[in-house]
C-alpha cells in the first residue's frame, strides 16, 4: 500500500487516482475527515485515515501498514519534516512534491544520516517543479562528468494556481538560491530576465529567473558550476493576479487545458546538449511523475537509504521514456551551438 498525504486536495485526488491505474491499493490520508468524504475516494475501494501533523500518533496511525507515503500537503515548510519522522519511525518511504526551496534543502540536512540508517529511501521535490528539471538535466548531460552551466527555461500557457499554491505563497518567504561557482547563493535582486527561443507554439518569450527546487537537487548530484531557471512572464502574471480562478477540468480525467513547455540546456566549454519536452497540467503531471518514482523505489531499484535527488538514483533517459506519450512528448534532442536565451 502507498498513503497519500492531502489526498483530498487537488494534486493529491491526481496522485490517488494515478495509484490506483497503477494497480495499487492507495491510502488516502488527509487532515479533515469531512473533505475527505467531499472527495469521493471511499466510493473508489481507497481506504480513508485521517492525521494531522501536529499529533504524530495520529501519522504513526494513519502510516500504519504502508510501504511509501506520497505527501502531497502543502505548504511543506510545515508538513514535510513531522511526515518524515513518522516515516522515519514506521519506517516508510518519503516522496513529496514541494516547489519550496528551504523545504526540500531543510530535508536533505536534516534527514541524510537517520534515512541511511533506517534503510529508508527519501526523496523531496518529486514534482513538476523541481523532479522534472532533475530529471531532464540529468539526462541532457549524460556521461559528462561536469559541465560549466545548466539553464532551465519553462513556459506555460497559464496558470490557475490551486489553494494549496496560493498558501504556500503566503508561507514561503524564505530568500530564493541559485547555483553559482558551484555553490547555493540568493538569487539576484532584481530577478535576472532575458528572451527565450522556446520551439511553438511559445516561440520567443520574455523570461524571468525563478530558481525553485531544481536548485536544491540538481545541486547535490551533478558537478556544475552555474545553474538557472527561468519562466515565461505570462503564468507569473496569472499568479499574482488575486483575481486569477483556480484550475477548472478540460477532460474526463480531471486535467485542465494548460500546457507546459521545458527546455533544459547542458553546457561544457563550447559544447551545449539540449532536451526539451512539452505536457499538459503541471498539478496532473506530477501525479505519474511521483507514482513512477514510488513504484522504483518499491521495486528496489535503490537499494540504500537516504536523501536523493531523482536524477541520483534512477536512471533519467528509462524513467522519461516511462512517462512518455501519454503524459510527456519529447519535442527534441540534440547538441546545439549558441545560445538559447539572452544571458542576463
């Protein structure tokens, strides 16, 4: 069995139903029994528990039994370290999807030695923000050893942020990092912007530096010396919008109608890689995603415990393959000579 934790919440009805096409039992935990009920997911065969973090009794419970809990309960500043514990204590495996640095950066420090010691495999940010980069600079470098820089470029058509994306907003105001000379560093101030040559449909694009929890991984597995992340400005115009509805279904899967573009460059001298990819949903898209991961690890494709980025234990180019057609199309891949963007 796996648990979701915020099973009743947008990202998390994703992850239940992905679980279940997947063929596994889902535990769907949740902090309020009432919108539990709201979602529907008894009528599904999915058992219902319910746990608070402040209470971890209560997360001993409601992990009882389980292999993997997915936590999918924003804002993670607050959720992810007392749900590690009680995996820690159950000795469970941890996956979440935070897009908060100082979360996942706080679960690597934290939490190494003891998931070492327990056996346990733990792995933050295993979402759209943060995971998907992972993985796809991991794959653009391939056997370098290092490389001199990695640029990340996402575009999206739009973005309705859910609840849980509205709160963690208002709760994460830790300073955001960057990668430079191979070391964590606060991001300029003003935010770094350029133009991007993303393929169509986005074509040119003004962009600005976000670094999100890319940041945190890419840094803690591959040796390069300079590492950003830019976005489209027409989703952060979404997102600051207070007005902006939150995402609304398109298809019978529950999946909105906004697209996703990622174009992640690998760069060592003159030598540049290039792999971009496209999708839709970046809340639906994180359910596979974090699902393959959890089904890896269950099937002891890790073998050891600890803390680890996505693109230190699985093997980038079969887990992206995995996730194509249905939920990723590679657009292109290839050595490439230039540059992609204006550099700030």
């Amino acid at each position: 069995m796996i648990a979701v934790f915020g099973a009743s919440g947008h990202t998390g009805r994703f992850v239940v139903a992905e679980l279940l096409r997947c063929g596994f039992a889902p535990v769907a935990i949740g902090r309020d029994a009432a919108r539990l009920a709201e979602a529907g997911l008894a009528d599904r065969g999915v058992e219902i528990r319910t746990a608070t973090i402040d209470d971890p009794e209560s997360l001993d419970r409601a992990l009882s039994g389980v292999r993997a809990v997915i936590n999918c309960a924003g804002p993670f500043l607050d959720t992810a370290e007392p749900i590690v514990e009680a995996a820690l204590r159950r000795r469970v495996h941890y996956l979440d999807v935070t897009a908060e640095q100082a979360s996942a950066l706080s679960t690597f420090e934290r939490f190494g030695e003891r998931a070492r010691s327990a056996g346990i495999v733990i792995v933050p940010a295993m979402g759209f923000y943060g995971g998907l980069a992972d993985m796809l600079a991991t794959a653009a470098m391939d056997d370098w050893t290092s490389a001199d820089e990695i640029r990340i470029a996402i575009a999206l058509d739009s973005w309705r942020p859910t609840r849980g994306t509205r709160l963690t907003g208002e709760r994460n105001t830790v300073q955001r990092v960057v990668v430079s000379d191979g070391r964590l560093v606060p991001v300029a101030d003003p935010a770094p912007a350029a133009q991007w040559d993303f393929p169509e449909p986005y074509g040119t694009q003004a962009v600005v530096e976000v670094p999100l929890t890319e940041m945190i991984l890419l840094n803690r597995h591959l040796r390069v010396a300079e590492i950003h992340n830019f976005i489209n400005l027409a989703p952060l115009r979404d997102l600051g919008n207070a007005e902006t509805p939150p995402p609304t279904p398109a298809d019978d899967s529950g999946r909105s109608a906004q697209t996703f573009l990622v174009d992640v460059t690998a760069r060592r001298g003159s030598d540049e890689r290039r792999i971009t990819v496209r999708g839709r949903d970046i809340y639906a898209f994180t359910a596979p995603l974090v699902v393959e991961a959890a089904q890896r690890i269950l099937n002891r494709e890790v073998t050891a415990g600890g803390v680890f980025a996505p693109g230190a234990i699985f093997d980038a180019r079969s887990f992206l393959a995995s996730l194509a057609p249905a939920n990723l199309i590679v657009v292109s891949e290839e050595p490439v000579t230039g540059n992609s963007a204006t550099r700030p």
